[in-house]
C-alpha cells in the first residue's frame, strides 16, 4: 500500500497527466492541472488563515469541487479535515464543531441559516461559506442563484469561499511531509445504534481504500465514476 499522503498519492498518480479530466460538475470539465492549482489556493487561503500542522478544521461539503480542493489542501500543509454531512441538524453541527475543537470550518451555503445565529456556543473563529453554484458553468450558475437565496455574510466571521480564497494571494505552500499513520481525516458513524462517532483514519487508511477500489474494479483511465454520497461524511 502506498505510504505517503493522500495528497501525495494523487499527486503521484496523475502529475504527468495534466490535460486529464479530473472532476466533471454538471457540466463543467476540470482537470488535473486545474484541480491542483485549486487546491494550492485553497491551502493559502487556510495558511493565511492561520491553521497550522495538526489543526482540525471542519468540512461539510455535498458533492462539489469546494470539497476536494479543502481537503488536498488541508492534507498538503498537513492539517486534519474533520468531515460532517452539510445536512446535519444545528446541535448535531454545533457538538462536531465543538468536538474537535475546530478553528475554522467551512460549510454549504444551504446550511448557513441553520447555524448562523449560534455559531457563538462554539469555537469557531471563521466560516467559510461555500456555494454549488461556485464552480457551476454560467448558466446554471445564474439558474442556482434565481432559486437558492445568496446568505448575508458579514466578511467577517462569516466569508464566502471567493473571498476566503483571495484571502490567500501571496502565502507560500509548501508539502509538509509527515508520518502516513498519522490522522488525516475524522470521518463519521451513521449513529444508527448509538451516538454518531468520529472515526480518526491516516493517509494509510484513506490510501488503501482507494487503492482497492482501483484494484477490484479495474478502472481504465479517464473513466467516469459517479459521486452522489457527501465526502467522506
């Protein structure tokens, strides 16, 4: 199994083949030259923003580009995406938040008006609010926004995935290498049979599953496989 990072790994795997589509989002087509250069900015953004190795920053993201530039970026300066279901109830949302202790937590637009006015019960310092229509090609991006109410931010405590990036212009990002063992992503229990339970998984973990899965099914490359589920949730 591959010891190295997951941001390392797909490095690895795709660096010699930048033209390569990486994501297709309804429509619109990134590739793999994209998709890095993406999650570069997103890691400044996070440096600028002060996180540093080890800090557990809270994700809940549906299925949209935003998702995985946080995450590879996140693991690139060698930080923790805690992961949670942009769905979540408000206590639910709140106790993650509270859980790890989480700085900085980036969340879907449609959950805004769920926690805004008790983001002050928790530790959380800055919300960065991200839209699906962020990364949607222009006309569906005008149809998101006709349908879907833009939130108020106040640039402050709350900002929007644009400006949070833009934040980041000028901060360098380095790859911190670290210990594969070391945690990487909380991802959660279902709470089924009990309460929900974050369960801590390394760059091994991550790696070994995805390695798997590219064993077991024999994915050409360039093959599309679809994603409905949230990240990791």
């Amino acid at each position: 199994m591959p010891e190295c990072s997951i941001y390392e790994y797909m490095l690895e795997n795709n660096k010699d083949y930048p033209s390569d589509i990486a994501i297709v989002y309804l429509g619109r087509k990134i590739t793999y030259k994209k998709l890095f250069e993406n999650i570069d900015k997103a890691a400044a953004a996070f440096l600028n923003a002060g996180v540093k190795e080890k800090e557990i920053v809270t994700v809940a993201l549906p299925c949209i580009p935003e998702a995985l530039y946080s995450v590879y970026a996140l693991n690139k300066i060698g930080a923790v995406a805690n992961m949670i279901h942009p769905l979540a109830g408000k206590d639910e949302t709140l106790n993650y938040f509270n859980e790890v202790q989480s700085r900085i937590a980036v969340i879907f637009d449609g959950a805004f008006a769920t926690i805004a006015d008790d983001i002050g019960k928790t530790g959380v310092e800055k919300v960065v609010v991200a839209s699906p229509a962020d990364s949607l090609p222009t006309a569906l991006k005008i149809a998101y926004g006709l349908k879907v109410k833009k939130p108020n931010l106040d640039g402050q405590k709350f900002m929007s995935w644009k400006n949070f990036i833009q934040g980041g212009k000028g901060a360098e990002v380095n790859l911190v290498k670290k210990d594969c063992h070391d945690m990487a992503i909380i991802s959660h229990t279902g709470g089924t049979t009990g309460e929900p339970k974050g369960c801590m998984l390394s760059d091994y973990n991550t790696n070994a599953v995805i390695s798997m899965i590219g064993n077991d099914l024999e994915y050409d490359r360039q093959e599309i496989n679809m994603a409905v589920l949230p990240p990791l949730s």
